[in-house]
C-alpha cells in the first residue's frame, strides 16, 4: 500500500492562506464543545475515534496533536465533497472551543510539533518561534538538515531532535539531532534497533527521552504499517523495538503516534475504510490512555 497521500497530509499552517473563519455554532453538527479535550470523554485502555463527528468524520483526518497548554489542537482533513484539504484548529477561550478553518494555495503540508515549553512549533526542516503577537515568520533548521526531506519531527525537553525523511525507496531511515552545550549536532541515524524493517516514519520522542514511538513495517507486524515503541535502557543505549500490540495496531495502517503534553494520552492515525480507488478514504484519529505504554515498558 502507497502512502504517497498520508505523506502530504501533515498538519500544519500554511504561510499563503485563501481563507480563515472562527466558527461557532450549536447544533447537531457544531455543538458547543467545552471543557478539556474538546469536551470528549477521555478513552481507556482500547483505542476510540476521537471527537466522532467534530474532528473525526467519514473521511480523511491527519495529524492530531494539542498544544503544550493543552488550549489548542491542531489536525488537518480531506472533504469528501470537494477532495480539498483543510487545516484545521480548535483553540479554547473562556472555556469553550472556537474551530478554525485554513485553506492553503499549496496542499504541501507538514506535521506541526511543538516543543515541550511551547516556544517552538517544528514543520518539518522549518520552525516558527512564539512571538507576543503570535509566531514568527518560517526559518529554517541549519544546512546539516536542508538535504533532508523531513516529514514530521518531534523535540525533546534537553532539545534532542528525533525525524523521519520522506524516501522513495521505502527505507524509512530515521535521525536524531542532540543539542549540546547550545550547539546543535549534525544528524545521526538511530541504531539498528530502531532503524530496521522499511516505512520507519513519524517518530515521537518522549520529553525525557525515555521512549520513542514510531511507524515502518517489520516482520513482527500486523500485515501493514504499524506503530512501534522502543525504550532508553540503563546504558542510554536503545532497547529492541516493540510491537505496541493488537490493542494498537491491526492489519490496516496505524500511524503518526503523539502523546498529549500532559503525558495522559496517545494519538495516532487508522485507516478504517478503503476502496480500490482510493485505500486511504477513511482514516480517522484515534486516541487511547497512555498507560499502555508503561504496560509495554514492564514487559520489556
């Protein structure tokens, strides 16, 4: 299965903008979401469709990723009607959640993450800075990583750097970039533990670097891209990596696996529905209590 589609629909902002409209309604299509999380009740320890009917629908939602003060969440979708692409964001004033709704001139999009204290927002080789009136323009990362096709990175609370690059191979060749004594390494590829299989994609790292997550195709799959978890052992090298299981994964695609800023849940990408023409017309966001991991960490 190509995933030259998921590929493209990483969420982000887009600089050239056509069309921005904070949207407020109360009816059985837009109800008035309040609370934490969008207002959903929060999941157990098997995967649900998050937000059904909001932010998942019956079509296609890619990313999903909060902000660290949990007061914005960020994803993008495919209509059905018109096969466009939308960036889409909710944010929450005064307890209530406003949506709005990005349509870009280019579908060339990448994953937003931002980094745990919330003053970096990564797309891809390219970041934005918090500024007192919103974000910075674009800049980019350095020349060490301008050869690199990233698609989606994730930052660590020391700084450390963990992506992925899109490859027509299929390689799936996965990074990492330390920051040491305020300088920033040249890439490295993650070792053999992780870097095995194909398809290694969308790699999350935890805050305190103690695990990471990620999606690729190895033996020991479920029959497609599936998401893995490997540990920081005692010697900081990288433990085996672990099918997170069939809680988690099943023999469609699961991918792009993010964990909320405040540790509590895990969200992730699942095709639910496909058709010859189209084996990506239905994938929806799912989310799941993050204490799957550290069921998975006692097991190691």
């Amino acid at each position: 299965m190509k995933t030259t589609k998921l590929l493209i629909l990483a969420c982000a902002i887009s600089q050239n903008t056509v069309f921005a409209q904070e949207i407020i309604k109360n009816d059985a299509s837009h109800p008035t979401l309040e609370g934490s999380y969008l207002g959903q009740k929060p999941p157990g320890l098997t995967p649900e469709p998050f937000a059904p009917g909001i932010v998942t629908t019956k079509g296609l939602e890619d990313g999903g990723v909060f902000s660290p003060d949990m007061d914005e969440f960020y994803f993008i979708r495919m209509r059905q009607d018109n096969k466009k692409i939308e960036s889409v964001i909710y944010k929450q004033k005064n307890n209530r959640w406003l949506e709005t709704v990005i349509l870009g001139r280019d579908a060339q999009t990448f994953y937003p993450f931002f980094s745990p204290d919330g003053k970096t927002m990564h797309l891809g080789k390219r970041y934005k800075e918090r500024t007192d009136t919103g974000w910075s323009e674009i800049k980019s990362l350095g020349s060490s990583f301008e050869e690199i096709d990233i698609m989606s990175l994730s930052a660590s609370s020391k700084g450390t750097y963990a992506f992925d690059e899109r490859r027509p191979d299929d390689d799936g060749i996965l990074r990492y970039s330390r920051l040491v004594n305020g300088k920033r390494e040249a890439p490295r590829p993650f070792s053999k533990e992780i870097n095995s299989g194909t398809r290694n994609s969308h790699p999350f790292i935890a805050p305190d670097e103690s695990y990471i997550i990620w999606d690729g195709i190895k033996d020991s799959g479920f029959g497609n891209v599936d998401l893995y978890i490997s540990f920081r052992q005692q010697d900081s090298s990288w433990g085996t990596a672990i099918n997170m299981g069939d809680k988690i994964n099943t023999d469609a695609y699961e991918a792009g696996a993010k964990v909320t800023p405040d540790g509590k849940y895990l969200f992730f990408v699942r095709v639910v529905a496909s058709t010859i023409d189209d084996p990506y017309s239905d994938i929806d966001i799912f989310w799941v209590d993050a204490q799957i991991i550290e069921t998975l960490r006692s097991k190691q």
